[in-house]
C-alpha cells in the first residue's frame, strides 16, 4: 500500500519577543488546524536570522528563542506531525540565499512595502539584512521546495517575490522549484491595544499586546486600560470594534457576543461591561496554554531534544536539494 506523499507546507515566526493574541490568531492558529488536517507536512520555523536585522542583545536573543519555541509547543505545534526547529541551525537557508541573491532584480527589493516600513522604524539601523530580508524568506521557503506558504495578507507581497525568484531560476537553469501558492489567513487583523489604528505588534510595547506568558492581572490590567471609541457605534473608530473581535474569538457563548455587537452598533456599548467579560473569556482560553507553557519552561531538556529532532528532519530535507541545486547551477 502507497503512502501518500504529502506537500510541504513553510511559515516562519521571529523571536523579537512573546507570542501574543495576534501572533497567534493570524498565525499559530491556523498553522495547528493546517498540521492537524493532515493534507501537508509542515514545516515551521523561529526565524532567529531574521530577527537579528534589528538590534537585539545575544542574550535577549537566546532567551526570546527559547520563549518562543515553548510558547509555540504550549499553544498546539506538535512536533511529532510538524518538522519544527530553529532557521540558524540549518545552514543550507543562508547558501541558498547567496545563490538567490544573484539572481533577484533589486528593483524587486526596493518595491518591498515591508523594508519600507522597518527603515522607517528602524532609521538608526537601515542595514542589508533589513533590505536583503524577501530574498532569505523566499530560501526559506523554496529550500524545501515548499508548495503552500500560510500567511497574512500583509504577507503576500514576499510570497510573491519567492515565486519570482523560482521562476528566475527555472528560466535560468530548468524546471527545478515549485512556484508556492499564499494560503491566507481567515481571521480577523487585530490592532493594537493602546493605537487601535495600528496592527497589534511587539513594536508598539508591551501595553499594545497580550502575551500568552503575561499573567491573570497584567491581561485584566491591559484589558481594562485599552483605547476604545467615544461610546460605541459602527462608525465610532477602531477601538471598540478590536475588543468585539477578541471576544468573537476567545467567547465561547455566541449569545454574549451577539449581545455586545448589537449594543455596539446601536451606539449603546457599555465598556464597563465588556471589557471584564472579554477579560475573563481571554483567561479561559489561556489558562491550559499556561499551564503547559509552565511545564515546558522548566523541562529545557525536552525543548532542546525538539529543536534538535526538528533540525535534522529539515537537514536532511535541506542537504538533498542544496546538493541538487550546486549541481543544477554548476557549482559541484
């Protein structure tokens, strides 16, 4: 009996910080259905190379990497269906960049809407790995000759620029790279706490984001402390409609959510109201996450020998086709 041979599945997460609501919404989420629906075989990664285009001490680093894996082991990647491991200790990501890199037009890079707006983020810091980052990202993800690629709309852009870079190397040298298809996200995009005009990020400080490692009072604090509109209604602004999506998402009684949308369209949205029951449906959620997240932080053992598994199932993956590729291309 033949085993179906499933497509390979990449997405990647940086370790600038905690894993929060959003991360997890437009992200984790799905990564975890997409593993458990068993059509593909994942591969996710924490892309520490990408993370270092910004200035991050070694062991802020170190300890977001390690956060990070936890956090993501804790809300459902299981790395007996999911190739999950750390970008930097598979070497073959930064070759097959090179070899890349001689190859994309950089006026490619320049039209990159993301490089925009992390130089203007990072204006002391405008350095090549910051422009150079779409062409490392399409490594990543065609180095395993990866089909479907989940991500955000936001996201689409550097998809995109991975199946230009594939179709340059098959007009160059032979069909060889699958061009990756975006599987998008169907949830919410949710803004931040504190500037409910912007995306919720690591960047707008810890206030703007609830993370799966803050704790009961830090999370009813921020709740009850993030920005609203001047009394609800569809067109009030964003605030209150972000706190509606939360409890669309985390509030298992349809009947309460239902209840605060109608008040929140007819102008009548009492926050006073809100804000402790999407709290308190947050904790719910989170509570079990938490609990496994404890256990994994003091079990470093375990998550080392997960990281390392993952590793050489996507060494093993990655040194094939490098070879391949070196051989294509006249290198070997």
């Amino acid at each position: 009996m033949s085993t179906k041979i499933k497509p390979y599945l990449f997405s990647g997460i940086k370790a600038t910080g905690p894993l929060h609501l959003g991360n997890y919404l437009g992200a984790v989420k799905n990564w975890v259905a997409l593993q458990n629906s068993d059509n593909y075989q994942p591969i996710i990664s924490v892309v520490d190379l990408h993370t270092i285009t910004i200035a991050i001490n070694p062991a802020e680093l170190k300890q977001n990497i390690f956060n990070m894996t936890v956090d993501l082991l804790a809300t459902g990647i299981d790395p007996k269906k999911t190739i999950f491991f750390v970008q930097s200790a598979v070497k073959e990501h930064t070759e097959l960049t090179w070899i890349f890199n001689c190859i994309t037009p950089v006026i490619e890079l320049e039209r990159m809407t993301q490089y925009k707006d992390k130089a203007a983020q990072h204006k002391n810091n405008i350095n090549t790995g910051l422009f150079d980052y779409p062409v490392l990202m399409a490594a990543d993800i065609l180095l395993y000759k990866a089909e479907v690629v989940p991500v955000g709309e936001d996201q689409e852009q550097h998809v995109e620029l991975a199946r230009v870079v594939a179709r340059k190397f098959n007009q160059r040298w032979g069909a060889y790279f699958p061009e990756p298809k975006s599987l998008f996200t169907k949830t919410p995009r949710l803004m931040s706490l504190t500037e409910p005009a912007k995306k919720m990020s690591k960047d707008s400080g810890a206030k703007s984001y609830i993370a799966l490692s803050d704790s009961p009072d830090e999370i009813v604090k921020k709740i009850k402390s993030a920005t609203t509109d001047a009394g609800g209604g569809a067109q009030a602004g964003d605030g209150g409609k972000n706190l509606l999506d939360l409890l669309a998402q985390f509030c298992s009684d349809e009947k309460i959510v239902k209840r605060f949308q109608q008040d929140y369209e007819n102008g009548a949205l009492k926050y006073s109201e809100l804000k402790p029951v999407l709290a308190q449906a947050i904790l719910e959620v989170l509570k079990p996450w938490q609990a496994r997240r404890q256990k994994l932080f003091q079990d470093k053992k375990y998550v080392a020998e997960v990281l390392e598994q993952g590793a050489n199932q996507a060494r093993t993956i990655a040194t094939k086709n490098i070879l391949e590729i070196k051989k294509i291309i006249g290198l070997i």
